[in-house]
C-alpha cells in the first residue's frame, strides 16, 4: 500500500501537545480558498511511497523521544485505504514504546461526513481536527485555522490531551510556527494568524530575500 507524501518534519512542536512527527500528504480536493498548503492540492503519483517505508522512516528518526504523530496534508481522508494501513502500523509501533505517543489527524471534511464514511479510521485516532478553512473566521485557538474548526477527541488518550483545547481559555500565547530551511526552501510549519504570511513575505524582501514560489499562492 502507497500513499501520497508531500513532506515529513521531526520535532513539529505546533500542531499537537510536545514533540510529534509531521505527515503531510499530498493531494486535496476540498481546496479551502486562502489555504496557505496549495502545493498540497495536486495529487502526484511521483510522490507516492510506501507505507512501510514511512513507518520506518517515522521509527527511526523519532525513537523515544516522541509524544505524537499529527497527519495533515493535502486531505488525509482523500487516501483512505493508505490512511487506515499507515495508522495500524503506527499503531503496532506505538505499543512497544515505553510512554504514550498520540495519533492526530486534520480534515477539510465535515464530521458528521467522517463519521459516516470513515468511521473505522477515526477508530483508530486519538483526536481529529475536523471541518474546512474558513479566511473568514479567524480564531486564535490552539491548533487551529478558522473558527469553525472543532478538536474531537476520539479515544482515553484523546480526551486526556486534547479535550478543552479549542476553547477561549486555551488561546494561543506562544508562536504557532516554526520555520526550517531545507535544500534552500523554507517550511513553515505550523497554522499563521492572518495577515502574517505577508508580514513575512515583506520582512524577507527588507532583508533582500525573494520568495520565488510561496505554497499560499495561486
Ligand atoms: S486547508 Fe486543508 S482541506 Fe482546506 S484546501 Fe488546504 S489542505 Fe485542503
């Protein structure tokens, strides 16, 4: 079994609780306007990999010292049957390690349209970040693009970590990006408050930086 993967970061310490593996898979057919992840959208068989082949990669980069795994994309639910194998070896994986490591997943979709047609990979998750970015409705809580966005803890672990944190009293008080350069591209990871990705386009250009290609453009 294949999926489609655009990237893949360790640590990630802005989307999820402590240090977590980023899967973002590539390919999205919700397409959300003013996503900032349009490299995302495209679904590219050039960039399939094997499952196995991310488990292992996921296994040897992180070995202990991980507290979770955030699955993002590109729309995860848009490669079902590479979304339930991938979480079952995540799965086999995480019980031999010595503490708790979380399974996260973010959706465009709905939930009641997961709950309906994924109700046997949400099983499988400890919380899912569901519904789709709205510009329109900015929020400043944890994790999160729109105000419309829910966190749905779905297991004992879940509910430990991630029930509450959408509400006012867990707003955002630390930066919810972090920056890495890699082969003279720059990752931002992590979900901007508006208007900053321009704030950072114009701080480049001051410093004689030019972003050839942003993924938040058309
Ligand atoms: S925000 Fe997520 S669901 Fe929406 S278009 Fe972007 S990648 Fe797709």
């Amino acid at each position: 079994m294949k999926l489609c993967l655009n990237k893949a970061h360790f640590p990630v310490t802005v989307l999820g609780p402590g240090r977590r593996i980023g899967l973002w898979l590539q390919g999205c057919s919700i397409q959300c306007p003013g996503c900032m992840s349009r490299d995302t959208w495209q679904f590219d068989e050039h960039r399939a990999i094997s499952v196995e082949a991310i488990v292992e990669w996921c296994q040897r980069i992180a070995q202990d010292q991980i507290d979770g795994i955030t699955i993002s994309g590109g729309e995860p639910f848009d490669q079902p049957e590479g979304l339930s194998e991938l979480l079952d070896r995540l799965d086999t994986w995480r019980q031999t390690l010595p503490a708790p490591l979380d399974l996260l997943a973010y959706s465009g979709y709905p939930m009641a349209r997961l709950r309906q047609r994924h109700a046997g990979t949400l099983a499988k998750l400890d919380a899912v970040i569901s519904e789709p970015f709205v510009e329109s409705q900015p929020t400043d809580g944890k994790w999160m693009g729109s105000a419309n966005q829910r966190i749905v803890a779905l297991s004992a672990l879940g509910r430990e970590r991630y029930s509450g944190v959408g509400e006012s009293s867990h707003a955002v008080s630390t930066p919810g990006v972090q920056l890495h350069v890699e082969s003279g591209r720059v990752w931002l990871v992590g979900i901007p408050q508006r208007g900053e990705l321009q704030h950072l386009e114009y701080r480049c250009r001051e410093n004689g930086i030019s972003l050839k290609q942003a993924s938040w453009r058309a």
